[in-house]
C-alpha cells in the first residue's frame, strides 16, 4: 500500500524555486498569506508574498516550470471544458435549465440594463467581440471551447495550449488544432492577429512580461488584448483568505488586483481602454464549497437550485461594487 504523503510537505517529484518579484524583479516581499490545492487536495504548502515595490502577490517560492505538471492532474476540469454558452447551456435537467437562464439574465442585465458595461457575464464573454470578425488568438485555450465559439461567431481562431489532454480534447471535440508549447516558440507572424485572449491563463505564467511582450508583436495596429483573471482585490478574497476558490494555488502563480494587472500591461507596452467585472458566481460558491468541506459538513448543498441563486444575486452585487473574484481587462497596444 503507498501512503499518501503529508498534506504540508511538497513531494519529491517537485522542485521549488524562490523567485524576485515576476513584475518589477525586486527581491524585497513580505509573506501575506499561506495556502494550500483545495482543488485536488494535492499535498504542498505554498506561500503567498506581495512585493514592497509594485504590490503584485504572487506564489513564492513556487514548483518549477519542470515539476508543475504534477499539480494538473488529467481530470483537471479547464482542461476539458469552459465556460462558454455552449457548456453553461448544454440540456441535463433543471438544473442545467436553472444555469441557463442564469445565463441569459446576466446577458439581460449586460446588455440592458448596464449602460456603461461595467460587468461582463464570463459564461457569455463572447459578447466583448459583438459586430467584430478577424483573426484571434486564445492564449492557454485550455479545452478550445471558447475558440469554437468564436469561429461559429465568424472569426478565424488559433490557439496556444501547454496540456496534452486540453490540446487533444480540442483536437476531437472540435477539430481545433491548438499550438502546444509557449507562445515564445510559436512561428506566427508579427502583426497577424486582431485580437489575443487570455481567460484565466495568466496567473498561471511563470513569466507574464515575457508573455506579454510576445504578445504585443502578434497584435495588428489597432488590436486588442482581453485579458481575464481573478481578482485578488475582490470582496471574496477578503471573506475567504487562504479558501478561496480564487486563489488556488499552487496552480496560480500571480494574483493580480486591478492596480497591478494594469501596471503589469502598461510595462509591457498596452494601454488599458476598459475594466469588467464578472457576474458570475463561481468563486463565491465554490469558495463557501471549500470551508462546507473544511466543517466535515456536506458542500453538495452549493448545488441547490436556492443557493445557486443566492450566490448569482450576490455575484451581481460585488460587480456592481467592482469588487468580484473575476475581472476582465481590454487594453491596446500604446
């Protein structure tokens, strides 16, 4: 029998390194936090430092670019599905039909009721490109979801995708061919894109300036990045510190508020044009999921038609207070 190591010590098979600060490169931080893979229950202790200089918090000391596979187990969900339309509204009982409709509320509210488009619902991001074709790249694509509704919207897609399982279940769900590898070793020309999505992709980057960078040579004039990740700053993070859903480390390496995500882009050459905050409720329930669990109290609750309401209504509110757990910035390049 192999016993399973302890949840506090970081198994053999991974390697950590202590890095400066992956926005300025300073050597001065202080440890905020400490958390540990709520999401798999992987073993590991991780640390969470902000930077004396710009004020990122990121994962430090972090497992290794060569050792990090180890905390994306195959059934790693973004891997093999995403929130899109297409998932959130897929047949399966009245719950699905429940998410549905919540769906097409937050389409509702985004396109009626909130004039200035503060808030974006995630599960219907394709509305930031409403009216707009051209040639897109999704950047950590993850199952291809998201590129499939692009190309169904009229747009010409690519992906780029590090997993083998998200780059072959895009492959046979989709016909999708995504790149696999970084975007630094991809061969697309310069100035061949409209438009550079990265949805929930760059809290995972070991390094986001050399990302970026890469980025804005791809971009045509006039083109756009979206850029999606959680919101450190959100009132969910201060509610759930180390639990929430958010954080989820280690697989997270940066978390980003929105003053260090713009900060962040206007180094690497964009200039940020708009701010979203997402409705969607997932990482209120997911995180309430985790401290349910953590009280030996069973988290199967957070699936109940009444709570998943009760949390959607909540989701609206920290958008319209610009504090929710997710956040979506468009930018262009300076």
């Amino acid at each position: 029998m192999i016993s399973r190591p302890d949840r506090d010590e970081n198994p053999e098979l991974v390697k950590l390194e202590r890095v400066p600060c992956p926005l300025c490169e300073s050597h001065s931080y202080y440890r905020i936090l400490e958390g540990r893979d709520l999401l798999h229950g992987l073993p590991g202790k991780f640390e969470i430092q902000k930077c004396s200089q710009c004020e990122l918090v990121f994962t430090n000391p972090r497992p290794t670019l060569e050792s990090i596979d180890y905390y994306y187990p195959s059934h790693y969900t973004p891997h093999r599905t995403a929130h899109c339309s297409e998932n959130i509204s897929a047949p399966g009982g009245s719950q699905s039909r429940f998410r549905s409709a919540l769906s097409r509320l937050g389409w509702f509210l985004y396109c009626n009721l909130d004039r200035k488009h503060s808030y974006v619902p995630i599960s219907n991001r394709h509305l930031l490109f409403r009216g707009r074709t051209g040639v897109i790249l999704d950047i950590g694509a993850g199952s291809g979801e998201f590129l499939n509704c692009m190309r169904t919207a009229g747009w010409s897609v690519a992906g780029i995708e590090t997993s083998d399982n998200a780059v072959r279940f895009a492959r046979e769900r989709y016909g999708i061919e995504l790149f696999q590898g970084k975007i630094e070793e991809a061969s697309f020309e310069e100035h061949s894109f409209d438009a550079i999505t990265m949805w929930w992709s760059l809290e995972h980057v070991h390094a986001p300036n050399d990302v970026l960078r890469a980025s804005i040579r791809l971009l045509k004039p006039g083109g756009m990045i979206v850029v999606g990740v959680p919101n450190f700053a959100g009132i969910e993070s201060k509610l759930f510190g180390s639990r929430c859903f958010g954080l989820d480390v280690p697989r997270h390496l940066l978390h980003f508020t929105p003053h260090t995500l713009k900060k962040m882009l206007q180094h690497n050459g964009f200039n940020v044009h708009k701010i979203y905050f997402d409705i969607d409720s997932m990482v209120i329930r997911e995180s309430l999921r985790y401290v349910l669990r953590e009280k030996q109290m069973n988290p199967d609750i957070m699936d109940n038609i009444f709570a998943v309401g009760a949390c959607f209504v909540l989701g609206i509110v920290f958008a319209k207070l610009r504090r929710s757990g997710m956040m979506v910035f468009v930018a262009k390049r300076a």
